[in-house]
C-alpha cells in the first residue's frame, strides 16, 4: 500500500490536501486491488453500483486518455 500511495504522489502534480476534490488534467492509470461492493450511503465520489478499490495495492499510469 505503501508503494502505491508513492506511486500516485509521483503522478500528480502536488500533494493533495484535505479540499482536494479532483485534478485539473486527467491522468490515465490502472489502479490494482481487491474489489468491494459497498452498499451506497450518500458517499461522495462514489460509483453507480457501489464498486470500491481498497486497499490500493498498485497504481500505474497507462497510455491513452480518461474517457
């Protein structure tokens, strides 16, 4: 988890504060971890189905674009 949280700090462009909300570029990357189907309870930045990643246990940018 450790390496992954390194990973994704030398991906953006400063470190993220408690009001970070969302970059201003899009960055592509593949993110590796188990995979949780929370029940959805007005969480913010959550999924449609309630899928969740944790923990993170990889972070990787990738080629191509965000959409």
């Amino acid at each position: 988890m450790q390496q992954a949280r390194e990973a994704f700090l030398g991906l953006v462009p400063s470190t993220p504060t408690s009001s970070f909300r969302q970059l201003q570029d899009p960055i592509p990357v593949t993110v590796v971890g188990p995979l949780f189907l929370d029940k959805i309870h007005n969480q913010e930045g959550v999924a449609r189905n309630g899928a969740e990643i944790h923990p993170v246990l990889g972070v990787k940018r990738r080629a191509g674009s965000c959409g």
